[in-house]
C-alpha cells in the first residue's frame, strides 16, 4: 500500500495540471501586440525541439490580426543553409489573447507589457503525444537577466523543466527574408 499511495498521488497531480487553466494577459490588447518580435528563449517537450534546440538561433516572428481579430503569425527562422518561413493563423476563441489553430494549436498569451516582451504558451495535440512550448518574445534581440528569470520561473509552471529550454542566441541571418 506505501507503494501505490506515491503513485496515485502523482497521477492525480499530473490529471490536475493537466485541466488546469493557462492564464490569459488581464484585458489583452491585440492592437499593442502587432508587429515584430524576437523569439529570445524556448522551452518545449515536442521530441523534434529537443533535438534541435542546441543549434537553434534567434528567429524573428511578426504578428498581425486580421479584420475579425483572428492572429496572423508570420515566422523565419535561421537553419544553416536558408531561412525557413512559415506563416499560421489562429482564430479567435472568445477569450482575449486565447487563439486557436485548425491544426489543433491553442496558443495563449500569458503575460506581456506590448513594448518590451510578451511570454506565449503553445499546446500542439497532434500525433500521439501533445506538445507544450513556452516562448519569450522580445521586441529587441537583447534580454535582459531579470526577463529571462521571470521566463524560467514559469516553466515548471506549465509542466515542464529547464532541461528543455533554449536560449537562442542572436541572429540577423534572417532579417532580409522577413519583409
């Protein structure tokens, strides 16, 4: 019985974190939002992150809203021989500063003050296992220590560990390829 009573109280606080809510930013404000950022730092579970993470450089993203307010993101990230883009949608889920993607993408943005940084959670459920990435995004490639502290600190928060984070380094490989 000493044995299974460990066991059962960790199931029950994976189910727990599991249904717990991700905060949103209180009275989120999309206009402010828009424009260019800096990815600065990444945590993720995602396997095919993992794999990469030690390579990985600074990308650049650009955020927009359409008329109905749904989010346009537009990425580049650099890779050894190109910049890679990618461009995702998210519609608007009601909530302000909660999107979702067709892709079965739900992105939340946690915490932001618009001018400096702005902290977005990710859940991707496709495939067997669901991923979950937390990004910091910066308007300028610098970052402060205290922003990165603040970033590490919620990291267990959304079940995950430092040993998945990457702080990118700087990058104007890409800056061309973003216009």
């Amino acid at each position: 019985m000493t044995a299974v009573l460990p066991s059962l109280v960790l199931a029950l606080l994976c189910l727990l974190w599991a249904g717990a809510e991700v905060p949103v930013q209180p009275g989120f404000n999309a206009e402010k939002s828009a424009g260019t950022w800096h990815v600065a730092a990444v945590v993720s579970n995602c396997s095919v992150f993992l794999k990469m993470k030690d390579g990985m450089k600074s990308s650049i993203v650009t955020i927009s809203f359409t008329p109905e307010g749904d989010l346009a993101m537009k990425l580049v990230w650099p890779l050894l021989d190109r910049c890679q883009k990618f461009e995702l949608l998210f519609q608007q889920s009601g909530q302000a500063g909660h999107y979702m993607a067709q892709e079965k993408r739900d992105l939340r943005v946690m915490e932001t003050d618009y001018s400096h940084y702005a902290i977005v959670h990710e859940l991707h459920q496709s495939g067997q296992e669901p991923s979950t990435a937390l990004q910091l995004l910066t308007r300028e490639q610098d970052t402060s220590p205290q922003l990165l502290q603040k970033f590490k600190e919620l990291i267990p928060t959304v079940g995950l560990t430092k040993d998945m984070l990457a702080i990118l380094p700087k990058s104007d490989q890409c800056t061309k390829a973003i216009s």
